[in-house]
C-alpha cells in the first residue's frame, strides 16, 4: 500500500516538470503559503524544510545500516568472520564516498544488469521456500493483520517499527523520479522490484514457519552455509552499494535545490557529466555525509540497533509528503475536499502508525535523525530568514535603477572604458555594491551590467527564456537570469550569449565583476536574535566564495567590503 499505491501511483503524479521530491513537491505550492513576509518561511515550506532536513538524516543512515546489514551475513556463514563486520563495512563506505568525485555516469551502466540479478535471486530463493511451505500464502488475507493487531494491541503496533525497513524507499524513489520518468519506475516496480521482493519476505516467512531458530538472519539462511553464502553476501553488498548511491545522489540534488532555493548557502557545485546537467557532484555535502555514516557504524555496530534510527527519519519525511500533497492538490490543481481528504486520510492512516512506532524508540537510536533533523532545520530557516532580512534592508538602502541612473551624471566624476559587471539580490534596485564603489571612488565604467539571477519554482528554464535585457540608458543595463533549481548559473557564458542574443554591448577583453563581501555583526538590537543571528554570520563567513559558484574568473573579480549590523 505505501509503495505501490501511495508513491508510485499517486505522490509521482506530483512532478514539477519531471523532477520529484520534497523540495520539488514544495515548488508546486501556491507562493502564498510559500513565504511570509520578511520571515522568509510560511508554514508549509517551513513542514517542507523539516522534511528535507529528515532527508539528509536518512542520507546518513542508509548508507551506513545497508552496507552494515549487507556484511553481517558473514558472520552467518561464520562466526569468526563476525570481528571483521565493521571494518569491512567502514571500508566499503570509505570506497564508496572516495569515489563520487568521479560521476557515477562510468558505473552507472553496470547497475542495472546487478539490480536485476539481484531481483532475480530474491524471486528465485523466494519461490523456493513458497514451494516447500505454501501455506504461508494465507498471510495475503489481511484477516490475519486484523486478528493480530487485534490481539496484541498497542504491542502490535509496536512492531511495525521493526518493519519499517520494507517501505523506506518510497521518498527515495519520488525523489529520484527526475532522473528515470515516471512511467520508467511504475514498470520497473510493478513488473521486477514488487514481486521480487513480495515473492521474498513470503519465502522467508515459509522458513520462519518451519524454523523458528532462524529468525536472528532469516535472508541469509535461506542459502545454505559455505560459498553460496559468501555469493549472497557479495551480491548483497552491490545490491546495498548501488542503494546507498541513490541516497548520496538525492542528497546532491536536494542541496542544489535548497542553495537555489535560498536555504542553504552557496558551496561547491562539480558537474562529473557533460552532457548530463543533473550529475552534480557536492564535496561538502559528500564529506558529510561520509563522517555521519562512520560515526554511527562505528556507535551502533550493528544493523538492527541502526533500524531504530532509521525508522524515524523515513516515516517523518513520508508523513509530510503526505500533507503536502494534499495542499498541492487542494490549492493548486483544485482538487475537491470530497477526493482530496480521504486520499490524505488512506495516507495517515498508514503513515502515523508506522511514526509512532518509531517514536517508541526514540531513546533506542531514534533521537539520531531528529538531531540532525533539527540542527539542519535550524540553519535552513535561519539562512532564509537572514538573506531575505538582508534583502531588505539593502533595498531600503539604496534609490531605484531609475532615480539611480537619472541622477548618475552628477554622482559620477568620470566614465572609464570597460564593462562593469556587478551582481544585484534584486532587479529593479540599485545594487549594494554599485552605490558603495561610486560613493568612494567617483568613477563608473563606459558600459555598466546589473546582474540579477532569479531562480524559477521550476527545474529547469528553456534556454529562449533565460535572458531577459533592458536597457536603462547611460550605458547602463539590466540583465535578468532565469534559472531552475536544478540549473547552475555559469555568468560569463551568460554574458557571451545575451551579446550574442540580444545584443548587449559588453567588451569582453575589459570585463570586471564586483562583487560584495559582507562583514555581519550580530547585536542585541537584530530582528533574529542574538544566537540565530550569530549562526547566520558564521554560514555567512564559510560560505562559498562567489567566484567560483557562478564561474567568474577570479582575475577579474573585486570584492569591496561591506560591514552591517544584523
């Protein structure tokens, strides 16, 4: 029901221009319930925010909980390979993180002739155990959950947080969705990966039934003992590897998107594809996510102490997807209450059960990706809410374009050959930096370039539709750049195309970028408050240079220095 009917029939429909996830998903809602005011975060972006931040939890542990999983089968083949587990898996994870760097685009062809192995092998030891034990196919009544939830009431709901692990792929599938299609997944789903994995977890309730002493490591005893174990530890660990790889792709994805999106700052952005513009590569982001993993395989030791943890952050993420897309349905496709709400009930009604069975084990390694979730909230929100107070008060600070041209004959002293190029928050307002160099050195460029990159609720902007050029007279212009959340802002190429394109007169062998570099002083007077606003500078001093983020070349870059109080 989660899978199959939840994500795959109807969270997938919710696709902005082919891309899903949460962030995705948050594009979709009506700006009003977007963004309050100066805050920067209405309600719904703020439900969004968290979900991403629960993400990034989930991008830890998956990594960590799959490869460990994946290598305790050793120690079902036998017990004195059980003191190499861990290192093992610390190995693989170092590998795997080592080798991002590179694009997955080279390895990427081999993964689906692995995958379908894999599938493969779960349907074929599945229906091998059926075969023995069909009576295990009289679980399919759902008589037989009524009866033991029933039973063992609160108990029972209790065990929905030891398999949960059964549905955690559904956000990572929706969130890959911009990479494969939607009708890709629905056919990979329904005719491989659901039978396979149905056909399986029945096969290992048929050996459950006939051998109980097997319940500590059901999948890996329905081999027996000796080299076809060591074949299915292999061909797990490259079934977990190629997982994990989809998780840290998603967790590239959702930065980029959220540094687009305002809520986080800039950082390094590698593209590992040339011709493939999603395949991004994020070293911060990488690193990360590779000490997180450490850390908890080097704390829990041990998969099922991991599967707490897990838990939480996947079915938190699954229960704000939910309420969202009722918004996207009521607010922007005008869905009626009388479709919308029981759709959105049918979701809860699986979603809360399965949270608050993990919230049973917050204590157990449950708190894990709340942490996380909450320091990552905290700094999203803070970094929206800080920029856009900053906007602000830059805005007030300065006259319009247009008073800021009729009066440039008389503030500025002399015109110097050249193009000036100086990037600007806003259109339609002089930029900071702008006022500040003329306020101080009295001279401007022969050909002034004001900059503004607008980055569109949508992934990607055609390119007849990036450039938008006004010409404000005094050899003043106004370039506008429309860009989606998943593009990358490349300005010199930019440049080179409005030139071309529509004709702005930029000479090329005299360009120089200015650029501002914002000194922040937090005070006791500032509308976030002390500690907020000193976490705000702190992201503000470490994020990355601006240089290097929309690819100017850093010879022709200058930087004036603006101090302000927060």
């Amino acid at each position: 029901m989660v899978v199959a009917v939840k994500y795959v029939t109807f969270i997938t429909r919710a696709d902005n221009e082919g891309e899903g996830g949460i962030l995705a998903l948050l594009a979709l809602v009506p700006e009003r319930l977007r963004a309050r005011g100066a805050q920067g975060v209405g309600w719904v972006a703020g439900l969004v925010v968290l979900g991403a931040a629960l993400l990034y939890g989930d991008g830890v542990i998956t990594p960590a909980i799959s490869v460990l999983s994946a290598m305790e089968g050793l120690a079902v083949a036998t017990a004195a390979l059980e003191p190499l587990v861990v290192p093992l898996t610390c190995a693989i994870l170092v590998g795997l993180f080592s080798v991002q760097r590179w694009g997955t685009a080279r390895v990427g062809k081999i993964f689906g002739p692995i995958m379908a192995v894999w599938f493969l092998a779960l349907a074929a030891l599945g229906l091998a155990f059926i075969a023995r034990n069909p009576a295990v196919l009289a679980a399919l009544s759902p008589a037989h959950a009524a009866r033991f939830f029933a039973a063992h009431g609160l108990h029972g709901v209790a065990i929905l947080g030891s398999v949960v692990l059964v549905i955690t792929g559904g956000e990572a599938l929706y969130a890959d969705m911009g990479h494969f299609g939607r009708r890709p997944i629905q056919l990979a789903w329904y005719g491989l990966a659901l039978p396979a994995l149905a056909l399986n977890y029945f096969g290992q309730g048929a050996l459950l039934l006939r051998s109980p002493e097997a319940a500590e490591s059901p999948f890996f005893a329905m081999v027996p003992k000796g080299p076809l174990t060591y074949a299915l530890v292999a061909l797990s660990a490259m079934a977990t590897v190629i997982a994990s790889q989809a998780l840290i792709s998603g967790a590239y994805s959702l930065t980029h998107q959220a540094i687009q999106l305002g809520y986080l700052p800039r950082t390094q952005v590698l593209h590992t594809s040339s011709t493939a513009e999603g395949q991004i590569y994020i070293p911060a982001t990488n690193w990360a996510l590779a000490a997180g993993c450490l850390a908890l395989v080097l704390t829990f030791r041990h998969s099922s102490r991991l599967a707490a943890a897990y838990g939480l952050a996947v079915t938190g993420t699954m229960g704000i997807t939910s309420i969202v897309y009722f918004v996207v349905m009521r607010q922007t496709w005008g869905a009626p209450l009388a479709k919308a709400v029981p759709l959105l009930l049918l979701f809860l009604a699986f979603d809360l059960p399965f949270l608050g069975a993990n919230l049973l084990k917050f204590f157990e390694g449950g708190y894990v990706p709340v942490v996380i979730a909450a320091v990552l909230f905290a700094m999203m929100v803070i970094w929206k809410r800080g920029r856009a107070i900053l906007a602000e008060r830059f805005t007030r600070a300065v006259p319009s374009i247009e008073a800021f041209v009729r009066g440039l004959d008389a503030s500025c002293g002399a015109r110097v050959p050249g193009t000036a190029v100086f990037l600007s928050s806003r259109a339609g307002k002089t930029p900071y930096v702008l006022a500040h160099h003329l306020k101080h050195n009295k001279v401007l460029h022969e050909t002034v370039v004001l900059l503004t990159v607008v980055t569109e609720h949508v992934p990607r902007v055609a390119d007849g539709q990036r450039l938008e050029l006004t010409s404000l007279g005094k050899g003043v212009h106004q370039l506008i750049v429309h860009s989606g959340f998943m593009q990358s802002t490349d300005v010199p190429a930019l440049l080179r195309r409005a030139a071309a394109q529509r004709g702005l007169p930029v000479d090329f062998a005299d360009v120089t970028y200015y650029l501002g570099r914002e000194t922040l002083l937090a005070t006791d007077e500032g509308r976030m408050g002390k500690v907020a606003e000193t976490i705000f500078s702190v992201m503000a001093r470490n994020a990355g240079a601006v240089p290097g983020y929309f690819r100017l070349p850093p010879e022709r870059v200058v930087e004036l220095g603006v101090q302000i109080d927060l």
